[in-house]
C-alpha cells in the first residue's frame, strides 16, 4: 500500500493496465512526452514507448474516432480529452459510434475504450474548464459512466474500465485532485496523504463499476451524491448535526440501485447533491428512481442542491458552487417538513 493523491492513483492505474496486457495504449492531448496537463499520464511514455503513450492533434472528434477505430480491431484506448467542456466536437464519435457499435453490429464488434476528462469547477476556471457534463453521458444507452472521489476508488474504478468491453466515461473532478474538498474555500486545504482513502495497492485490483459505496452511515437522512460533492455532503453534515447518510454512487450509470433503496427506506428522507446545473441535472433522475421505489417510506419530499441554471461564473465562482452552507439549508428543510 501506497499513499497517493488522486493523480498518482490513476497514473498508477494505467501503468499497471500498460505493464499488465499489451492491447492497451494511453495517447489524448498532451499526454505522452509532457505528460497530461494535469500531470496524470507523467513518465508514461518513457516507460512504455512512442506507440503506446503518444500525444494527438487537439481534436477531440479525432481522438475518439481513432479510439474506436482501434478498439474495433483489439486494443483498448485509453484516452483523455483535456477537459469535460471539450468533449462536445466528439458528441458525434461518442454517442452515434462508441455507444451503438456492440448494439448495431448484433456484439460482433465492442468499444472497450475509456475517455478520461477533468470535470467540476472550484478551481476558477469559468464557463469553458468547470463544467460537469454527467448528465448528457447517463442519457445514452451503451455508455458507462463513472465520477470517482477519492483515490483508492479512483485506481480501482479506472482499471475495471480498462477491463470492461463497453464505452466508458470517466470523470475525474479536478478540484480534489490534491485533496479533498469540502467547499470551504477560504479554509487550507487537506492534501490526501492525510485521508485514509489515500491508501492505495501498488498493484492490480478492481473496484466493481456499478456499485455505491455508503461513506457515512446515519439515519436522519440520505444523501445521494458523487465525486467532489461526497466532501460537501459530509461537511454539512458535521456542521449541522444531522445524522446524514451519505453515499457516494461512484458509478452514475449503471446505478447501484438497491444500495439507495436500503438507505432511503431506512431513513425516509432524501437530499440529491450535485455541482453540475440542476435542470435535467442527474440529480433529477435520481429524485424520480427514489419516488418511484420509496414512496412509502418517504416521510417528506425530495431535496435537490445542485449548481444554478447558468454558465459556471468566474466572479461569482462559490456562489455557483454548492457548499456546505447550501446543503445545510437542504439538510434542514427535508428535517423539519
């Protein structure tokens, strides 16, 4: 076991993958010899060579057209668009192609690739480099879609996408790349090495990609989240007193759905928290999965806490982002209804 941050465990991730089967090849925009804008492809290429970690054209239509292009013929691509908010020019490749192809060719051919992009704000980066796009992945059938929160999670996750024989969409928010993040902005931040999730296995091994994870047992309420928002949910949590249970889904689609079924039913409250904008937002599928199975139990309405309907600010940055403060408001609400 290793202390890593979120970096070095996926990092970690696709050197085993590399070392381990020989199909697969990591290459996306700036990856190979400067290894990833966000550092999590560094030294690659060095180890492994030009032809299996190399860099492309910034065309992210391109990239995943190759992609797949490749993994119709054996390999496994790995690649990685330099942020969410670029991923729109592949929309076509992604849905139309990577999606349908195991479908339309009656599982002759399959898309084993995962595409990595950073995603979420909180790192000032405005409307083009804080976008969390999940929502548009979960609506298309054929595509996996993963957010990961931590870095044992995160290797884990990664590998057993590298593994699947599906199209994966892997989702790494930025912001707790060094550590995680509570929303507390004007707080010095916790780096990994101090989180006990930052406990990583050097080596191989597989976190199971449809499944939730409870991060904080309770029994007010439930809390339904992912990536940097689990931090969120907990913060909130401390600072209110309320005995929330607070699941981290790790896979969005497909859901674990009988792990939030258990904890609704067993707290009859529900808070759905994400950054991405509320309408159309995942949080909105989740809210109907939990009315549909829980209604019965449920002794107040459903609560959503999600980013505005608005392009990410830059000035008005945590005004967008929802805080601790903001989940407090929700905690309190679903508690007194």
């Amino acid at each position: 076991m290793s202390k890593m941050t979120m970096i070095q465990a996926l990092r970690s991730a696709m050197d085993v993958m590399l070392g381990r089967d020989e199909n697969v090849v990591v290459f996306g925009e700036d990856v190979g010899y400067f290894g990833g804008v966000f550092r999590c492809t560094e030294g690659l290429q060095a180890k492994y060579g030009r032809q299996r970690v190399f860099d492309s054209p910034i065309a992210e239509g391109g990239i995943v057209g190759t992609a797949i292009g490749m993994a119709a013929y054996g390999l496994r691509p790995v690649v990685e668009l330099q942020f969410a908010d670029y991923f729109y020019p592949a929309s076509d490749q992604i849905v139309s192609e990577a999606a349908r192809l195991r479908y339309r060719s009656a599982g002759d051919f399959t898309a084993p690739i995962v595409i990595r992009m950073p995603c979420g704000g909180g790192i000032y980066g405005g409307q083009t480099h804080s976008q969390s796009p999940e929502a548009l992945f979960t609506h298309v059938c054929g595509l996996r879609t993963v957010m990961p929160s931590n870095p044992y999670d995160a290797k884990g996750l990664l590998i057993a996408a590298i593994e699947c024989d599906d199209p994966v969409i892997f989702l790494e928010p930025k912001r707790i790349y060094p550590g995680p993040f509570d929303g507390h902005h004007d707080q010095p931040m916790v780096p990994w090495s101090a989180h006990p999730a930052s406990e990583v296995p050097e080596g191989h091994y597989t976190v199971p990609l449809d499944s939730a994870r409870v991060v904080r047992a309770g029994d007010d309420l439930t809390v339904l989240t992912y990536g940097t928002m689990v931090y969120v949910a907990e913060a909130a949590a401390r600072e209110t007193g309320v005995d929330a249970e607070v699941i981290d889904l790790r896979s969005l689609w497909p859901l674990d759905l009988p792990a939030i079924v258990a904890s609704v039913e067993k707290t009859g409250r529900c808070v759905v928290l994400h950054e991405a904008t509320r309408t159309s937002g995942f949080g909105a599928e989740l809210a109907a999965l939990v009315q549909e199975h829980c209604f019965y139990h449920l002794e107040a309405p459903i609560e959503r806490v999600a980013g505005w309907d608005t392009p990410y600010p830059h000035a008005l940055e945590w005004s967008y982002f929802p805080g601790p403060a903001r989940v407090a408001q929700a905690y309190r609400k679903v508690m007194t209804s």
